[in-house]
C-alpha cells in the first residue's frame, strides 16, 4: 500500500455509529481513533438554557434580559493537559451552530471573532453559553462563552448569513508543489525518538509543508511565508456545519509558523513560549474538508513579544474558501540563552 493511501482512512464518526475495520493497520487504527476522538469532542450535549439580568444597580430597573443555550463537551487529552485552543473554537462553532440551524436550517457561518482568555484544563468538561444576538431575515448573529470552573476560557462572536449571488473575486491560489509529492508529518516522524513526536503522531488532521515542517528541524532560510496542505484523515460526515467547525479547529496548528520562520526557531525550542491570544476567520465559500485545502500563510509584522499570522485556505482546484487571522504571543527566555552561553 503507498504511503500517501496508508495515511487515508475511511472513518465512520462515532456521532453516527461505528464500523471499524478491524484488518486496519496499527498506524491507521491509530489515526481512525485520533479522527473519532475529534468528532465525538465536536458532538455537544445540549443541557439548558440559563438568563441573566443587567441593571445599573442591585434592584433597579433591568437595562437587558439575556438568555443564553447551554452545552457541554469534553476536551481532547493533551501530552501538557492544556485544551488544544483550536478544539475550543471547534466546539464554539457547533454550540452556535446548533442554535442557528434550529431557527434556520440551511443558514451557513461566515465568520468568526474569538479571544482565548485562559488556558483550559483538558481533564474537565467545558460548558459554553451561547446567547442569540440577532435573528434577521439573511443573517444570525451568536456570542459564545466557554467556560470552566466558573471562569470563561474563550470568547467568541459568530455570524451566520444565508446563502446569496453576488459579485465575486478572489486572490489567487500560489504555485506550490501538489501534496501527493511532499512527506506528511507522520511519514516524515514515523520511527523517530524526538521532542513532541507524540503530539505529533498521530493528528487527526494531516499536514504537508511545503517548506518543511518546524517541529524539530529549523528552517535553513529566514522567511514570512509558508504553505501547508491540510485535510482531516478520514471521511467526515456531510455537515457542512462540521466542516467548518474542523477547518477552524485545523486553522490554529501552524497559524504562528511564519513568525518563527522568519526568526529561525522551532516548536520545541526550550526558550520559546508562544500562545494564541485571538482568531479570526471568515468562510468565503463551501468547504470540503476531507479533501485536501492549501493554508497559504504570511507574517506582516511581529513586535512587543507578539506576532500576527495571516492565512487563506484554498480548495485543490483554486478556490479560495476562508481566510485567518491570528495573534499569539511569542517570548524567548532570555534567562535560557544566558544559561547556555
């Protein structure tokens, strides 16, 4: 079996039955319950509602009557046990979702603006309160809190627009090598004892640098550009709601990669700290993320112990499906660099 097929496994999402192929290979077990874990993640439980009253002052008069949709989720385990911040934009999406296509079944996300305020524990469930801030006659407005312990984790504002003609362009996919001729992750980490391999191996979302991967390989040229082909490892189910919802989550792996490109870093650098402080992200155009997308990515500016990445995720035939906006914090310890000069 070639390499590129090994990698390609039919999953069946636990959220509609299982059927497990049990003559798999241990690598694709492995990557068909990475991709299930995801899915069952994505699966919310819907458990309320709850309202909340703002008033200028205890017993006054209520400026507004807030309502908001509960659901709860579980997390992903982690090697560090911090939630994966692109899980909880995932599952940001689908709380919102649920609630829009309840009221509007065929009206699709268009964007998204989300802070990540706290680091979540992934040992613990996470609750998130969706409140309705518009239903209008072409667009649905969503804000979501997710929280833990009593203390909100992320923030996320969400809008939902029916589909609609109109004129169009788009920027234009570049010219980069197709990823039939590039290593995945796995392929490339496959036998290997180094740093963060098992956060790596296995994913339920594929990569394929075009530049080469930063894990544990510096990058032999200072650049603010890279290319990354991307699509989950299985067969998804055909909700278009969990597409998108996959695809952001994917958004956040390698959004910040330009900026340590361009300074010659890798991931398991000991004196790096980096961490997602927003995102944003706007779904141009349907998305089919089981097949592959190209997540074509710059870095215009880096400065103040943070950096901007800016992303346009493109179909395999060129049509531009979304574009992403990050900012992380990214600091070098200098206390290691003098320890080790």
């Amino acid at each position: 079996m070639p390499a590129t097929a090994k990698l390609r496994v039919a999953i069946v999402s636990t959220m509609t039955g299982d059927n497990t192929d049990t003559s798999l290979e241990p690598t694709d077990l492995d990557l068909q319950e990475a991709l299930a874990d995801l899915l069952a993640v994505l699966d919310l439980t819907r458990v309320g509602e709850t309202r909340s009253k703002v008033a200028m002052h205890e017993g006054g008069d209520a400026l507004a009557d807030i309502g908001a949709e509960v659901f709860i989720a579980r997390s992903l385990r982690t090697s560090h046990h911090r939630v994966f911040g692109g899980q909880v934009l995932a599952q940001s999406i689908m709380a919102a979702g649920q609630t829009v296509r309840s009221i509007h079944p065929d009206r699709p996300i268009h964007s998204l603006h989300a802070y990540f305020l706290r680091t979540g524990d992934d040992s613990q469930p996470i609750r998130f309160a969706v409140e309705h801030l518009r239903d209008g006659h072409s667009f649905s407005a969503r804000r979501v809190y997710a929280l833990q312990d009593g203390e909100t984790i992320l923030t996320m504002t969400a809008s939902f627009q029916d589909p609609a003609p109109g004129i169009e362009h788009q920027r234009p996919m570049p010219v980069v090598p197709r990823p039939e001729e590039l290593d995945s992750l796995g392929e490339y980490y496959t036998g290997m004892d180094l740093p963060g391999t098992k956060q790596i191996i296995p994913r339920p979302i594929e990569h394929r640098h075009v530049q080469g991967n930063l894990y544990n390989a510096q990058a032999t040229h200072r650049s603010y550009k890279q290319s990354v082909w991307l699509r989950a490892v299985g067969a998804l189910p055909d909700d278009p709601l969990l597409h998108a919802a996959v695809l952001a989550f994917a958004s956040d792996y390698t959004i910040l990669e330009t900026i340590i490109r361009e300074h010659q870093l890798v991931w398991s650098e000991p004196r790096l700290r980096a961490a997602s402080l927003d995102h944003s992200m706007w779904f141009h155009r349907p998305v089919k993320f089981d097949d592959w997308v190209l997540y074509d990515q710059h870095s215009p500016s880096a400065q103040g112990g943070r950096g901007l990445g800016i992303g346009h995720i493109y179909s395999p035939d060129g049509l531009l499906l979304a574009s992403v906006a990050q900012e992380g914090m990214l600091r070098i310890k200098e206390s290691l660099r003098a320890e080790a000069e």
